[in-house]
C-alpha cells in the first residue's frame, strides 16, 4: 500500500480556494465569525460580572431584597438575551455563507475532475475521486464551523477576560496568559508528531473506499469466479491497515496530548483560585472578585481542551480535502490552447501527419514513429490486425483521449490541437465496445449527444438500432432507467442503445470500436442495417475483429506492431499474402479466433 504523502502546495490550494469563498460574501463572513463570539461573551463572559456585583451587596448588607438587585438581575437577562440573539443571527449568516460556499466549491470540483485526461481515469478508483471530491467541498464546511465556533469565539472572550482580570491586578492576567503560552509549547511538538500519524490515516481510509469501490463495481466478476471469500480476505487486510492507523492516532492523542494537558489544566485553574483569594484578602479586592477570577479561569483553561480539538478540526478538514488538491495540482496533460477556436468541418477529411506516440515516452519507447495516414471525407475505413496493433490508438488519436509527441492530426486542415476539445468530440460519434450507459432512462441515455431530440426522433433512431423492439416490451418503456452502467440491459441492447445514441447525435465522422462486439449472428445481422444508416454520409473508423462488419467498407487498414502493414479492400486484400488473408483464413463463421 503506497503511501501518497500531501504536498504544502497542496494545502495552498485549499487555503486559498476556501479563503476565496470567504472574500465572496465578506458580510457573512464577518456576521458569522464575529457575532457567534460576541454572544459568547454576553452569555457566559459577562454573568460572572453581574453575580460579582450582587456578591459583594450581599457581603456589604446593603440588600434587604430582591427588588434591591432586581434592576441588575434584569439587565443581565437583556443582555443574555442579546447574547443569544447574537447567537442566531451569526448562525443565520454562517448557513448563508456555507451554503454558498459548498456550492461554488462543489462545482468547482466537478470542473476540476471533468477536465482531467484518459490516463488520469485510468490510473484512480472512481469511488476514491469520488470521496475525494466530495472531502475536498464538504471540508469548507467543518473548516468554517471550526473557525466561527472555536477559533474567534474563543479569541475575542479572551481578550475581553484579560481587560476585565486586569482590572483586579495585572498579575491575574498575565500569569493566565503564562499558562496558555506554555500550554501551547508543550502542545505543538505533540501535535506536529500525531499529524503524521492522522496523514497515514486518512491515507489509509482513502485506499480502504477505493478498494470498495473497485470491489462492488465488479461484483458480477467477483460471484461469477466465487471470488467473495478471496476479494474479502484482501479487502480485511485494507481494513486492518486502516483501523491500525485509526488506533494509533486515538492513542497518541490521548495517551501524549491530553495526559500532558491535564495536569497543565488543574494547576492553572488552581493558581487562579488561589490569586483570586489572596488578592481579596491582602489587596482589599471586592468578595465578587474571586467569582469572576475563578470563572473566567475555568472558562479560558477550558481552551486548552479545545486546541487538541480545534487542531484536530482543521487539521482533519485540510488534510482531506488536500487529498483532492493533490490530484489536481498538475494541469491535465491535454488541454486546450489558449487561443483554441471552434473546429469547423467541410468535408471531414482526417489526416495523421508525421506522428510519434508511445505509451510509456518515459522509458523512451515508441509506439508509432512517423505515422501517416490520409482519410478522405465520407469515406468508411475498417481498422484490423492482432491486439496491440494500434487500432484503438488510432481512435484516441482522433477523440484526442491521448496526445502525440510530435506530428499531428489533422481534420478539413485543422490541427486538432489547435481548437477546443468539445468542439472536436461534438463532431464526433463514438461507439465503444463497452457502451457507455448512465443510470438514467433510456430516452435520456439515446438523446444524450443530443438535448433537442423529441419524443418521435429518440424512437425512431432505436428503431434504426433495432432496439425499439425490446424498449417497447419494459413495463416502463422508455423511462425505464438501466441501472448503473446498463447492468439491467444486455450486453447486445446496451449495443443497441449506444447505437441509437449515435444516430441521434448525427455527428458528420464517427468512431465504432467493437460496435457488434456484444451482438450474437442473428442480431448483427439486423443491426447492420442500422449501421449503414449509422455510417451514411458520414467519415467512419470502424475496429473489429469479426471481420463481416467491415469487409464491405471502402477501406481496410490491417495494424501491426503501430504501422499500417496493408491497406485496400476486402476483395483486394484477401488475394494478397498478408496478415489480413491470414486472419481471414483463421476466421470460422467470419468470426476472428482468439
């Protein structure tokens, strides 16, 4: 289990992302941070003051009666009142700010992961970007509620017990402020150790939900192997690594943080006790004062606690959503120029000029080197050979999922590098071996590449696909939702539906990789009509292996190793002696031996 340590840059990012918000809405900011902490004082900072004062009549004999204090009983319920007012009013604005706040940041988060590259979906758990994202929006939250509830509620009464302790004597509030300084010393190198602790453990949580994730998200492979007990065992040992980091940071925390800070917190509310009675005694100070000194030095030592929880607080809520900032510190590999234009199509022509690409340009490898390749518009190109050849990379060129070294592609003149990346993908449709399915309707999932599609133009296009027959038979039809990534459907009317998605987008070039690959004899052979109609007037790049899908093509390009080794027609080809005779003659129903 790799560790992946978070870098400053990282919680940078956060800061300054979370400070933005704050900068947005600047009243809000300052109502919720500031009014929590005034009522905080009107509650439970100025009662010990009127109590005080009452005290002392009572030590004078000045008070015969209630009504003799009444004046000041009621003058402190108003302010206690005020102090609650204050209360819901900064509550009121803390809402309004978090609520802002997490909008804009959870949009910011889905920007953020949208423009990521191929290889950046390749190399993460969707469930650990998931709960990454999610951490990295959330944790404005608890960081906000940290800030307003213990950081200036505690601050400001701070401030306002030392001018009223220092009005008895100086040494009051200095010796207070002594044991605060050396409760902080103490505590700091504590902290600063158990962070590493609390970074292992958040690590750990982040590996324990992706393993989940990647373990439900196959779980048909998982009970099609009787796999459960085995995918168990390894996902326990993610567990125990997690519950073991857990443990240790729990008991860092209480056996070195609190056992250190108690003795710390007895003594100073001690020291306050005995000045408080001292100072009555010897300096002639009012009874009431020891009140007040004992109480403020009980309320302020209580912030002792709370630098164990305020540091756990931030520190939780920055590590986590830095997890997030971490992936995304780096600019996505692909990205659009700043002077990126709008790809504008005539005649869908596609060429490859000069390209160099290798998958692992790190350890200085080739894949393709000097590739070139010259579509014309409208003309319908089938891509064979052996796995590995470069068929699909050839696809990924033009979709601009993966990027070349050098050369270039090329569409109607435009090198795809020079416009916008939606632009080029709107002119393109694209049908995957694996369809791509939303847990939504089937209409939603057909109209999807295209937002006006009406009622009429959904079902014709599935009648096309030939998909309408099986969509009509769903007790709810075309709002049937297929459940996540199409499990409800099979694999031919997931086919089907990315089929008809494809007609509906009516993009002027289209990419089919393996688009009868789901298909048994029977349905490819329906559904090659569609396929026509699909490919009609229209660039077309078609992969497959089982070659009856593409043998009446214009063209046929037979890959190798990522060159293009022939190039021609069927009927042309298989007279030749060459690698597509040879798949050819392998083939046993036109179907291509594995």
């Amino acid at each position: 289990m790799e560790k992946k340590l978070i870098s400053k840059q990282a919680v940078k990012m956060v800061l300054s992302d979370y400070w933005e918000q704050y900068m947005s809405f600047p009243l809000a900011t300052i109502v919720s941070f500031l009014l929590p902490a005034l009522g905080t004082v009107l509650v439970f900072f100025v009662p010990p003051l009127f109590v005080a004062k009452i005290v002392d009549r009572l030590a004078a004999g000045t008070v015969t009666s209630v009504y003799d204090v009444l004046p000041l009983i009621l003058l402190l319920g108003g302010l206690w009142l005020l102090g609650e007012a204050c209360w819901r009013v900064g509550m009121h604005a803390l809402i309004r700010l978090e609520e802002r706040g997490l909008n804009s940041l959870i949009r910011r988060m889905y920007d953020k992961l949208s423009m990521r590259d191929y290889d950046f979906y390749a190399d993460n758990f969707v469930g650990s970007l998931v709960k990454k994202g999610i951490a990295y929006s959330k944790n404005f939250e608890n960081f906000t509620d940290t800030m307003a509830f213990s950081v200036t509620t505690n601050l400001i009464p701070i401030v306002f017990a030392v001018v009223i302790l220092w009005g008895y004597s100086p040494i009051i509030p200095i010796t207070l402020i002594g044991c605060m300084i050396f409760t902080i010393a103490i505590a700091i190198p504590i902290i600063k150790a158990r962070s590493k602790l609390v970074a292992e453990r958040h690590d750990a949580s982040s590996q324990l939900s992706g393993r989940l994730s990647d373990t439900f998200t196959n779980i048909f492979a998982i009970k099609s192997f009787a796999q459960e007990r085995k995918e168990g065992v390894v996902f326990g040992a993610y567990a125990d690594s997690f519950t073991e980091k857990f443990k240790r940071a729990a008991n860092y925390q209480n056996l070195r943080f609190e056992s250190v800070l108690s003795p710390v917190y007895v003594v100073t509310n001690i020291l306050g006790l005995i000045m408080a009675v001292y100072f009555t005694l010897n300096l002639g100070l009012a009874v009431g004062a020891t009140v007040v000194v004992f109480s403020y030095y009980s309320q302020i030592t209580r912030i002792f606690w709370d630098i164990s929880h305020i540091y756990r607080s931030i520190e939780s809520s920055i590590s986590e959503a830095s997890e997030f900032t971490q992936l995304v510190l780096d600019e996505p590999s692909i990205v659009d120029t700043p002077n990126a234009k709008e790809l504008k199509l005539t005649d869908s022509n596609i060429t490859f000029k000069g390209v160099n690409f290798a998958y692992n340009a790190k350890d200085g490898g080739k894949f393709m080197e000097g590739f070139n390749l010259e579509i014309k518009g409208n003309q319908k190109v089938g891509l064979v050979g052996p796995s590995g050849g470069g068929k699909t990379t050839i696809t990924k060129l033009v979709l601009r999922f993966v990027e070349t070294e050098s050369g270039s592609v090329v569409i109607d003149g435009q090198d795809i590098k020079t416009v916008t990346q939606a632009s080029l993908r709107e002119a393109i449709g694209y049908v995957p071996q694996e369809p791509l399915l939303f847990h939504r309707s089937l209409f939603e999932n057909i109209a999807y590449g295209n937002d006006k599609a009406t009622k009429e133009e959904v079902v014709n296009a599935a009648k096309i696909a030939h998909a309408d027959d099986f969509i009509k038979n769903l007790p709810q039809g075309y709002d049937t939702l297929v459940g996540e990534r199409g499990v409800k459907l099979s694999g031919g009317q997931r086919q089907r539906v990315a089929i008809a998605r494809a007609l509906l987008k009516k993009a002027p070039i289209l990419v089919l990789d393996e688009a009868t690959s789901s298909l048994d004899s029977e349905s490819e052979k329906y559904i090659q009509e569609g396929l026509w109609e699909l490919m009609k007037d229209k660039t077309a790049l078609v992969i497959a292996h089982r070659l009856s899908t593409i043998k009446h093509l214009d063209r046929i390009l037979v890959l190798d190793n990522g060159k293009i080794v022939q190039d021609g027609t069927h009927e042309n080809l298989t007279k030749e002696v060459g690698l597509y005779a040879k798949l050819w003659s392998h083939q046993s129903g036109e179907i291509l031996e594995s």
